[in-house]
C-alpha cells in the first residue's frame, strides 16, 4: 500500500515546477526520461468510480487501460491497471494486454479482453480518452517518488474522430508517492513545497470537462 499525494498548480509550467523540484532538500533526481501518457478509462453505465470518487467513498475502484509514446491511437503494449484505494492509502495491479498492438478502430475489441480480465462483463463501459506529459522523479533515499505532470487533455471515448483529445485542462499536477511506513517521514517533502496538498483526479476533472 501506498500514499499518493497531489498538488494541482494553476500557473506553473512543467519546466518550472521541475526546477522547484531539483531544488527539494530531499535530493530529487530525474528517475525515468519523460514521456507521454496515455489512458482509456472505464466505469460502469452508472458512473459507480466517479461517484465513489465524488463522495470520497472509503473503499473504491478505478479502472484503465495505459499505454506511452506518440502517436495516440497507436496503443503499443497496453496494460490494464485496476486501481484500489482504502482510506488514503492505495494500490495497484497490472494485466499486460496479450494480443497487440492495437487501434483505437479495435475499441469493441479492447473492451472485451479488459471484461474478460476482470470478469466484469457489461459493467464495464469505455469512458474517457486521456493523455498528458509525464516526467519522473525520485529522492535520495529512494522512497519518495515523484511525477510532474503537464499538457493534460482528454476527450470522449470513441474508435475514430478527426479530434481525439479536443479538450484541455491547463496547469501542472506534482504527485508524490510512497509506502505507508515512509509516512512519518513525509513532513520534509511537504513542508519545502511552497504550495498546498489538493485533491486532483484526472477521470473525475475529464468527465467534468467533457460531458459537463
């Protein structure tokens, strides 16, 4: 299990925030090259993981499909992430898609081998298209992790459009992420931040930004 901690930031830009982040006493350091990320989430015809996530349910689910790299409907080794949070703490489980690559022509197809992972059969309903740019940090001690991201659109989930991603949602997301048992020792990451914790849920500000 694991803490995931956020800060939504109006007015910075990704490479400013990163300068902030070089600068962290705890020693940060660029841990992966930067890439682009990209999502096709899922929820049930009733919307169960966005409103789970509306009211802050203890116990919830999120599901998606992830895949990097450029171009967008080129989806090159997709995997499945169902994501489980109780409380604060959360954790996450990876199911590598067998059969690939894929098109976003193969919607239906897709949709299908996620339900047949899961077993979810129909209550599993493609949502939302998401991409943004992500670069990767980690401390010193190697027990904070760290994510920027920046250029975040979205768009509604369908297999073919001229426009993919025709909404865009500004700013830059800073996401801290640790094990439980580090928690003690968090005050120093958060303290040398000039800026406040938010909640921040990319599904849950795109379905907002996309379908009102």
């Amino acid at each position: 299990m694991r803490y995931e901690r956020k800060f939504r930031l109006e007015d910075i830009s990704q490479q400013a925030a990163g300068l902030l982040v070089r600068m962290h006493p705890a020693g940060f350091r660029q841990h992966y090259p930067a890439r682009w990320v990209n999502n096709l989430y899922f929820d049930s015809p009733a919307y169960d993981a966005f409103q789970d996530n509306a009211s802050g349910a203890p116990q919830r689910a999120k599901y998606r499909l992830r895949w990097y790299g450029r171009p967008f409907e080129h989806l090159q080794l997709p995997v499945l992430e169902v994501k489980w949070k109780e409380g604060e703490a959360g954790s996450k489980k990876a199911f590598p898609l067998e059969n690939g690559p894929f098109a976003l022509s193969q919607l239906d197809e897709l949709a299908g081998h996620c339900r047949h992972i899961l077993g979810l059969g129909k209550a599993l309903q493609p949502v939302l298209f998401n991409s943004y740019y992500r670069s990767y940090w980690i401390a010193a001690d190697a027990r904070f992790r760290l994510t920027i991201d920046s250029s975040m659109c979205f768009g509604p989930c369908r297999a073919t459009s001229s426009a993919l991603l025709p909404y865009t949602l500004p700013g830059t997301v800073i996401e801290v992420k640790y094990p439980v048992n580090a928690d003690a020792d968090s005050d120093l990451i958060f303290q040398n931040f000039p800026f406040r914790r938010t909640k921040s849920s990319k599904y849950a500000s795109g379905l907002g930004l996309v379908y009102g």
